[in-house]
C-alpha cells in the first residue's frame, strides 16, 4: 500500500493537501528543499481512522521564503510519501 501526499495549493500561508494511505500517528511535516531540514513546526499527526483526506497547515511566521514540500512519516516515523515542491514567498 502506497503512501501519497498531494500539494494541493498555498494560499494566505495557508497549505491545502490531501493524502491516501497514511494511518493513525503518520505525520506530515515540512522539509526547506535548499537545505534538506525538516522545520520542527508545523507538524501533523493523522488522527482520523480513514487512511485517507485532505488537510490544512497554517505556516508560522518563522517559515521564511523558500521552496518547500511536504514529506509524510508513518507512524514509525519512517518516510512514507512526499509531494510536489511549492514555494513560499
């Protein structure tokens, strides 16, 4: 069963996304694509029992311009998915 996580839109700071596979305790989290760091926030635990559905991060002021992408860990904290790179400006 693969693991997938689709970048949906950015909008006022605001990451809409959806998933498929990921079950109770993945996490989503974003990676800064020049330096390889995965910020420590924001972070996304999957709650909902479905292995599927959407989602939405609101980005702290402490991410700065850059490009991005969203990487999802399952819950052993092992990658599962990631998504299209998208840039925050």
């Amino acid at each position: 069963m693969n693991a997938i996580i689709n970048f949906i839109e950015l909008e006022n700071r605001v990451i809409s996304a959806t998933y498929r596979n990921l079950m109770v305790k993945a996490k989503v989290v974003l990676v800064d694509k020049t330096s390889g760091e995965q910020l420590s926030d924001p972070v996304i635990t999957i709650a909902s029992p479905v292995p599927s559905g959407s989602l939405r991060i609101r980005l702290p002021d402490s991410v700065k311009p850059g490009t991005y992408f969203l990487k999802a860990l399952n819950g052993h904290g092992d990658y599962a998915a990631q998504s299209v790179e998208f840039h925050v400006s």
